[in-house]
C-alpha cells in the first residue's frame, strides 16, 4: 500500500510540482485546491500525509491545520507548511496550530523528499 | 531541474489566469475599493506567481515578487495604510509583473532596470534595506567539523502533538553519519501511570563521520525545536581513537530504526553474548540416559524407603527425616531431568499462521488463527508427533467447521471465523485445545452417518458426548466427503490413534452452530507413565491410566457368558468384551483365595474400542518409569513394557491394544462370584470421554 498524501495549494503548478516529485517516491497523491477542498477531501479518505500552502482563498493553511488536528483521525498525522519565505512567525503560526514541519518555497524536489522523509516514512 | 521543465507549461498558464485577475482586482482598488479580500486577492497572486518563479529559479521575477508580496503582506495586515497614489502603484507594479513573466516565458532577458524603480518605492515603503537582491536567502553553510556529535534527545508531549516522530529524526540523523543510540527509559512509569500521550522516552545519539556540519544535525531538528530538550556537541577528538575499536564498530551497525521504543542498543550486545552462553546443544541420547539413571535412583530411593520403613519406629526419626528429605530431593533431580526434554510449544505453533492462511485462500474463507499459550513445554518426542495430529484438526476445523463468509454472515456471526490453538498445563498433564467459531457438530448428522456406516445400531440411544465422540470411530469418514483440504483418506481416527500412542486423549465438544472444541490431553512426557496398580490373584500390574475410563464392580447378572469362552457385560447399553486378566498373564490362581467381589476396569484402546479389565483390587495410581520388556528380554503379547515398583519388583505394563486383540484362553473364573449387589461405579480412573 503507498501512502497517500493530500497536496493542497491553490497553484496548480506548486500542486503538480508536489504530486509529480512525491509519486515517484511512491506516494499516491491526492489534490486540493484550498484549505475548504482539503477539509471535503479529508472527510471522505485517510491520509499518511499533508502538505499545505498557507496563502489560500477560502480557507488558509494554518485554519486547515488546526481544523485537521481537531478530528481525531488526523490527530497523528503529519502535516507539513509550505511557506513562501524564511518567515518565522508563519513557521511559529504553523506549529502553534499543530503543524509538524514546513517547506521554504522555492524547493527542488530533493528538498522536498528530504523533509517529507522526515515526518513521513 | 530538467523533470521541473514539464510544469512551466502550467506554471504560465497559471500566471496568465493569476495576472488576468489581479488586472480585475487592480481595477477596483483603483476605483477605491480597498477591503480586505482585495488586498488578500492581490497577495496571493504575487504570493503564487513568486513561488513557481523560485522553483524555476526564475531569479529576477523571484526577487521582484518578494519585494511586491512583502509591501501588499504589510498593506493587506494593516500595517501600512494606503496612501494616495498607491493604487496607482499597484497597477504599475502589476504591469511590470506581467513584463518580468512575458520575458521568462520566451527566455529572454528582461529590460535592463525595468523593475529597480518600482523595486525603490516599494522597499522605501516596506524599510527594507535598498541593496538586498535577493530572497532572504541567508542561510549560510557552517564550516565548523569535527569527528562528530553527541546528541541528547528528550521529546516533550508537544513534539508527539505535532505529529513528528522520534523514530524518523534518527533515521535522519543516521543518513549523516554511523550513528550509536541508546534508549533512556528511566522516566517510563508503570503501565498503570502510562499516558499514552506524554513522551516518556530520550535517546542518546553518537553521531560519528568526517565533515557532518552542526548546522544538517541541526536541521533535522528543525521541526521540533522547543518541543523537546536537545543538546548537541561536537564529540572530542581524542574520542576518535576508540572508534576503531571491534565493539564500537559492531555498536554503529545496529540499525536505528528498532532502536526506539525496544531496548538500549548497547543491549544488544549483552543479549548477543547472553545467547551464546545460555543454551548448549546436547544429543538427545545423553538426556535419555540421564533420565534412565534418574529413573533408577528414583526406584532405588523408593526401595530404600520401603524395607527401612519397617524397621523405623520413633526412636529413628532423624534418620526418617533425612530419608524423606532425600525422597524430596530425588524427585527434584527427577523433575529437573525431564525438564530437559522440555521444550515449549512455540516452535510447533508457528508453523500454523501459514497453514491457515495458506487455507482459508483455498477454501476462500476468512479465518484467523489465534495462538495461546506458545510457552507451555512438552517433552521434545510429543513434540514432533504432535504435529501431523494438530494440522489435521487445524485443517479440519476450518473445512468442515468453519463456514464461508456468506454462511457466516446470514447467521449473524462476524464474516471472519476464528480458529484457536491453545496450551495448558492441567494436573501434570498438557491440554491442547483446537476451537473454531463454525458450525458445530450436528448431533443428528452425525447419528445418521454412524448408522449409515454401520457403527451404531439404529435404536442405540447415545448421549450427546457419547455421539460426538462417535467422529473418532475408524469409517466414520468416508472416501465419499474426503475433500482435497482435510480428506487425503485421514480421519479423526488416525487423530485419536496417534495421540493415544503418545498416551494421551482426544475429546471433542461441540455446541451446534457455536462451534467446536477438540481438546487433547497428553503425558507431560514418554519416559515416566502415569500407572493404575491392580492385582489379580497376588500379581501386580500396571495400567497406563490414560486408557482408564472408569472402573465398575459388576452385578453378576450383567454378565453373560458367550459361546467361545468369553465373557461380555452390559453397562448403560453397550456391550463390552470382558477380559480376565488372570487368564490372560496365564497367572495360576490356585491357592490363591478368590476375592469377594471382582472389579471391572473399563479401558479404552486406541481404536476406540472398550473392553473390561477383570482385576480383583486396585492398589493406587502411581508414576513409574517405563522400561522396555523388548529391549531387555523380548516381546511378550498383551504387555507394553516393565516398570520397577519401589519394592524392587519388576512389574509388567498391560498393553490394552495387545490384550483387546488377544485369543484369551477360556476361563470361568471370570466375574461369577457371590456378589449379590447391582453394578456399581466404585472408581473412575482415567479421565472420562
């Protein structure tokens, strides 16, 4: 069984970037287009993973977190940030809301494998 | 970057759509519109355009959306009011977007300058330092190495909250380097006091490589930092020295991942050494002989204490006492002995969760196998016979036990049926419990078959134990309902055959469309017998008490003299073959006064057949070592072996098979005495059917 990872972002090319990299890791990937098409998608399948823009209309990534930490079936789950900027109070709003990590955009796909590995197996 | 080219497709498609908007949006804020969504529109277009631009390293239309998204991050928060002419500028910046990605498209440079005045105004509003470049992209690569670090690691309960995982930093960690860790479990409460949720467990790391820089440990906490208590430093290098060191180096290879949560990897090594010290291997032929000589003393003991107990009175009792303290030490040594041979089930055990998988796809049916007391320890020879039995039962169970999911389902049971293999010491003896969740038995079927093949007669009337048991009789399964699966021409029979031979039962019990219970009950061991002595005309034999299934004393008038010579009694129905013991050991009895009432002791052979034991007393039961007659003079018919009695006296082991087939001579002397009384249950031996 791959994993499954909900790619959320509201640039389709960010979102195929990260489908494209982690399914040839090997993960099944799943994609929502903001933190409301997440929560839809998160209430219909199991994740090992998530991965989330912050900026995004409807509902931003850091609402997404805290919502998703909120049902316990994501209650173990890693989620990780993805952050424009070395920006320290996204990183700090992240975690407070229950992220486990962040990814600093731009990332190359070795970059994004290294972290993913690193709350994910 | 080469895989990336394939999303720049997308990616300006996206901005195409992305400056589409913001143009719309710009419009309106122009037009005085300056609410929230429109701030927060303008942003995340910026916002998205930057982050593919950084991702194709579209340097230029990176650093330019930095320095836009910062200004709109700061109008959008508030923190920078807009002032006249603002929007304007949003406009124009927007314009000169939409320029910088027009230029990445075709590949072409941009003009020179284009963006730096734009680029002023929007760093004089922000404060932002006027020569900065590029994305703050500071992080610099420490130059600082040593031979390596040592890491303390103590995760707080925040750390688990946010989902990181103990376990994958330190396989981070080990891509960097050879890396030792230890586990710390001291703060680990009892279970009682566990909280599942709290982080209990530190690790000590020992990192060791050439040119690990502080700055990738670092990272791989980066996640975590404040949620637990970390402590890195560079290892010393005199340390190094060691490294070259066997024991260091065989520590390094023990892989991270079982580190947490199990023991402290330096444990390893203990065990390691612990396993090469604890067990020997020994022919088993030593033990035998160990236990033979065992046996000896244990009936040169028992002489002892049967020709001094006659002469003891009180003015010996410390001489009494220490002849039983030796009585108890002897039978400590004894116990001990055996216990060698013992060896627990587990190994049998696991060979099946493969059969049963194996299985239940053949016969597409989804069953479990729930394993139970691997640990109990049975004598090594029970061991290997035991396998063909229970793989037949457990094949049994699930063919014709268990039903399909369908079946199972329309009864209201749970789709998955549960096969249960179980062990337990019971009164120095083994339970092997083989249960399924199926269908039972059906009392009725099983009447009928038997009647069908000839085993009962239509009008007997059977208990429900006692037509339960009738799946034991040879030809109760037929070569019609032989399947592939539990068929192969083996019945219950063979079972019941082979687990008599190593001198133990087979029951079964059964509660229709419940399931079933098949309970085996074996000698904890072959070398020692479990023994019922009897007397028949001042002789004494042994009886191995597993074949005992009660003892009677017979009203005469239930007994009747067959035409051949035998006799046959009649007990609750069924008739049984009588045999006199006397007659059968060819024992003289003259001079020996009859007894008042002779006794019946009912056996059971392998086959399942009873027949009658006509003895004149039962003495007691009593362990004996099992000596082979064969061995030691030759075979005699209707005895199984010897056993040497504390008083010295060679007795013989009634083989119930060899008897039950014998051609015992005529006799009269049989069960015609004066008793005047009904049959009477005086005893039960062995354990019941």
């Amino acid at each position: 069984m791959s994993k499954r990872v909900l790619a959320v972002d509201d640039s389709k090319t960010m979102r195929d970037m990260v489908a494209f990299t982690l399914k040839r890791e090997g993960f099944d990937v799943v994609e929502a287009e903001d933190g409301v098409a997440a929560i839809e998608a998160s209430t219909t399948g199991d994740y090992d993973l998530v991965i989330s823009d912050v900026n995004m209309p409807r509902m931003d990534g850091i609402t997404l977190v805290g919502k998703l930490r909120e049902n316990p079936k994501f209650r173990a789950t890693p989620i990780l940030i993805l952050t424009t900027e070395a920006d320290q109070s996204k990183k700090a709003a992240g975690k407070a809301a229950g992220a486990t990590g962040w990814i600093v955009k731009p990332f190359d796909p070795d970059q994004l494998v290294n972290v993913v590995r690193r709350v994910c197996r | 970057m080469n895989e990336l080219e394939q999303f720049k497709q997308t990616f300006f498609e996206e901005c195409d759509e992305l400056l589409q908007r913001f143009e719309e949006v710009a419009v309106t804020l122009v037009a005085g519109a300056n609410d929230a969504e429109v701030l927060d529109d303008i942003f995340r277009t910026v916002h998205s355009i930057k982050a593919g631009a950084g991702a194709f390293k579209f340097q230029r239309l990176a650093t330019y959306c930095h320095e836009f998204e910062n200004y709109m991050d700061l109008v959008r928060g508030g923190k920078l009011q807009l002032v006249e002419g603002d929007p304007d500028l949003v406009v124009q910046a927007g314009d000169i977007l939409q320029d910088l990605v027009n230029a990445a498209r075709v590949g072409v440079e941009a003009e020179a300058a284009l963006e730096d005045d734009i680029l002023e105004i929007l760093r004089n509003k922000t404060g932002a330092p006027q020569s900065q470049g590029g994305s703050d992209d500071t992080a610099e690569v420490s130059a600082v190495t040593t031979s390596g670090f040592s890491i303390k690691f103590r995760p707080h309960r925040a750390m688990y909250e946010t989902a990181n995982e103990p376990q994958l930093l330190l396989h981070a960690l080990a891509s960097l380097g050879e890396m030792t860790v230890s586990t710390d479990l001291q703060a680990l409460p009892d279970l009682i006091k566990l909280d599942p949720l709290e982080g209990y467990l530190a690790w000590s790391i020992e990192l060791r490589g050439e040119g690990i820089a502080e700055d990738s440990v670092r990272e791989v906490f980066e996640f975590v930092d404040g949620d637990c208590d970390l402590e890195i430093s560079a290892l010393d290098a005199g340390v190094d020295e060691a490294d070259s060191a066997p024991v260091e180096s065989q520590a390094a290879e023990i892989e991270p991942a079982i580190v947490p949560g199990n023991a402290p990897a330096a444990d390893a090594k203990t065990v390691a050494a612990a396993t090469q010290s604890t067990s020997i291997r020994v022919d088993l032929e030593r033990i035998d002989r160990l236990v033979d000589m065992v046996g000896e003393l244990v009936i040169a003991q028992a002489m002892a204490l049967d020709s001094l107990s006659e002469l003891v009175d009180i003015r010996h009792v410390n001489q009494l006492q220490a002849l039983e303290d030796l009585t108890m030490r002897t039978r400590q040594l004894q116990e001990g002995v055996m216990a060698v041979r013992m060896q627990p089930l587990k190994a049998l055990f696991s060979r099946f969760p493969r059969v049963v998988r194996d299985l239940s796809k053949k016969l597409e049916k989804n069953v479990r196998l729930e394993l139970e007391g691997e640990a109990t320890e049975v004598d090594k020879t029970i061991i290997e016979e035991l396998s063909d039995p229970l793989t037949h039962m457990i094949r049994n169970c699930m063919d014709h036990g268990l039903e399909t999911p369908v079946e199972r389902t329309e009864s209201g049971k749970p789709e998955q049926g549960v096969v249960k293999l179980s062990a337990e010491h019971r009164n120095g003896r083994i339970l092997i419990r083989v249960a399924d969740d199926g269908r039972g038995l059906s009392l009725t079927k099983v009447r009928q078959k038997a009647i069908d093949n000839g085993l009962i007669d239509e009008s007997a009337e059977l208990s429900k134990e006692e037509i339960e048991a009738l799946i034991f009789m040879p030809g109760f399964s037929t070569a019609s309902e032989i399947s592939d699966v539990s068929g192969r021409g083996v019945g219950m029979d063979v079972v019941r055959r082979n687990i008599q031979k190593l001198g133990g039962r087979v029951t079964v019990e059964s509660d229709e469309g419940k399931g079933s219970t098949f309970t085996l009950a074996l000698p904890l061991t072959l070398a020692v017998l479990d023994g019922m002595l009897i007397s028949v005309a001042g002789e004494r034999f042994v009886v191995p008490l597993s074949t005992i299934v009660e003892t009677v004393c017979p009203d005469p008038s239930a007994i009747r003299q067959l035409p051949d010579g035998g006799s046959v009694m009649s007990i609750r129905g069924e008739t049984i073959r009588l045999i006199d013991v006397c007659g059968a050991m060819s024992i003289d009895r003259s001079g020996q006064p009859e007894p008042l009432r002779k006794l019946a002791v009912i056996v059971e052979t392998e086959f399942g057949r009873r027949i009658g034991l006509v003895v004149d007393e039962l003495l007691g039961q009593q362990q004996v070592v099992i000596k082979s007659l064969e061995a030691n003079y030759r075979n005699i018919p209707g005895v199984a072996g010897t056993a040497i009695l504390g008083d010295g006296r060679v007795r013989l082991i009634l083989d119930i098979d060899g008897l039950s087939s014998m051609d015992v001579p005529r006799h009269d002397a049989g069960l015609q005495t004066k008793s005047p009384s009904d049959t009477n249950r005086v005893a039960s031996g062995g354990q019941s059917v």
